[in-house]
C-alpha cells in the first residue's frame, strides 16, 4: 500500500515554561494580553506534521512519500529521513523561502502555545499529486495534514477527481479555515484525524453534527490524550483503545503525529482498526517521551514488549510478522 502525506515540513524550537499559562491570564483582561514567558530551555528539532508522521512510519519499516514544500536549508534534514525510510523524491525546494518554523512554549501541564511560520510551506499549493503517483507507480491514501490552507483544499480537490482515498488531518489549520473549507476538506475522506477539542471545532466550523459528520467520511479517528483513541464508523458502535504506558512524559509535540504514522503503517499492513490504534499509541508514547518529535528510536523486540504489556500476547503475535524495525 502506496501512502502519500503531504503537509507541513519544519524545523522546530520546542521551549519550556516552568509554571502555567492560566495562571497569567485574567479573566476580565482577556481582550488585551501582553504577556511574555520566561522559559527555562530551549531545543531546537526537526519536526513539521508530515515530516513527522513518515518518521514514525520508517520507524516501524513501512516507507512512505512525503509531499511538501521546504527551502534550500533542507539537504541535512533530507539525509535524515532519508535514512529513516522516507522518499523525499517529491519535496519541492524553493528558491525563495527559508523551511518553514514552527515556534512553541509547553507549560508543566503540557499546555501549549505556538506560533508558525510558513516560509516555503506555501508555494505546496503549487504542487500536483499526479506526477507523485506516476513516479511511484500509484497511490493507494493520500493523507492530507496541516499545510498551506491552499495546498491542502487543492491536494484533496485532485484526490476527489481522480478517485484517490485520501485522509483528512486538519489540526491546527482548524484555527484559521472557515466552514467552507473545513467541510471541503473532510468530505468523502477515508480516514478523519482530529484529537477532542479539534474534534467539537470541525463539528462547530462545519455546521455538521456528530451523525452528520460520520455519514460524510469513512472512519473517524479521534485521539484523545491519556484516555486513549476512538474509531467511529457509521452504524457501528465505537471502539475505545486505551493507551500505552508513558513511562516519563517529555515534549508533547508530534506525538498526534506519531500515533497517525503508527496508524497508517498498520492499516497498510491490513490490520484491523483496534490493533492500528495499538500500534499508533505504542509509538506515541515512545514520542512523548523523547525530547523532540523525531529523536525516538526502537528495535522490535522492544516495540512488541511493550505492545505486549500494553494490549497482550495476542496483539503482538498479530502484529509482529508485519513489523520490520531498522533499529536494532
């Protein structure tokens, strides 16, 4: 199964603030905040949503294309996951733009606040899929994941008229898309990602309740936090998968990320929509532990230990033949 995601490609400053966002604001001053943060570290990684989704792919052994647009910064980064089973013959190089940034502050109850800038990311609206899928032979998903809002109506709009299954992960983009274009974007998806708040916000943008949202797109996968993922379908009851023991939580940043590469790659391999759920939680809590969003590492015994403790022996027999870690 040929998987394409496109999205964003970015370059990180992950910060740390020592004490909590809502102690600063005021209730009754929330029309005009100024406020700066004294944060206690700074570190700067390779990050970006579709970077980081086909990082958390090559991680279990299952390639993937990323789609985006980066600058001529980008040789270093292109090694990096080039070496960690990602085809990257299909970035864009601007030759105006510097990749794209992405800026955050985490509180110590893992709130966030961000800002990004797109730099090259914009000129992703310029990119056709077609020549992607004639290059590699055809695609089976293209997963369209925050990016320039353009690229992202433009991806799934050729998705649509060339009958490509094509999964929709608006995320942060929520913030800035009307209703028009959020109800453009998930229309007839294979696969809807959202975690719980983005969840109420598509169903707000859109004007769409929860049943009508479900008659529009094939599976909707929620992720929602330390209580685990929901997977709805029309006329079927949910399943709720729990997640995976976080032994020391670090940077929240990808982790989303992670549990949709760990997603996808077990859909690809054909497994049922619980154990892809096992799998992406598995992955994400390996990405919530590490300091950065693509600074994980595992080898598969490791992996299905820990699958193991989480979900049982079934699950890890299940999903162990498929599983091909390049870590030792």
């Amino acid at each position: 199964m040929r998987i394409a995601v496109t999205g964003s490609i970015a370059t990180d400053h992950l910060m740390s603030f020592p004490g909590r966002f809502t102690d600063q604001l005021l209730p009754d001053q929330l029309d005009r905040v100024s406020l700066s943060f004294l944060v206690d570290d700074l570190e700067i990684r390779r990050g970006g949503i579709a970077a980081n989704i086909c990082f958390a792919m090559g991680n279990l052994g299952k390639e993937s294309i990323l789609v985006g647009s980066v600058g001529a910064d980008f040789d270093d980064y292109r090694s990096w996951l080039d070496r960690h089973g990602v085809d990257t013959s299909s970035v864009h190089v601007s030759e105006l733009h510097h990749t794209a940034r992405f800026l955050c502050t985490t509180d110590q109850d893992q709130n966030q606040i961000a800002t990004f800038y797109a730099g090259a990311m914009r000129e992703a609206r310029s990119i056709e899929l077609q020549p992607v899928a004639d290059r590699v032979g055809g695609l089976d998903l293209v997963v369209v994941s925050p990016n320039d809002p353009e690229a992202m109506n433009r991806h799934t709009d050729e998705c649509r008229t060339r009958g490509i299954p094509f999964a929709a992960d608006p995320s942060q983009q929520l913030a800035r898309m009307d209703g028009a274009d959020v109800r453009r974007l998930i229309d007839g998806a294979a696969y809807l990602f959202t975690n719980e708040y983005e969840k109420a916000l598509c169903e707000e943008k859109t004007g769409w309740s929860e049943a009508e949202i479900l008659s529009r797109v094939g599976i909707r996968v929620t992720t929602l936090g330390a209580k685990g993922v929901m997977i709805d379908r029309k006329g079927e009851e949910g399943v709720h998968v729990p997640c995976a023991a976080v032994a020391k939580p670090g940077d929240p940043t990808g982790v989303g990320d992670a549990f949709r590469g760990g997603f996808l790659s077990a859909t690809a391999w054909g497994l049922s929509l619980e154990r892809a759920a096992q799998v992406g939680n598995v992955i994400a809590a390996y990405s919530l532990e590490a300091p950065g969003p693509q600074e994980y590492a595992f080898g598969k015994e490791a992996f299905l230990a820990r699958l193991t403790d989480a979900y049982g022996a079934d699950a890890a027999a299940e999903i162990a033949p498929h599983l091909s870690c390049p870590s030792p």
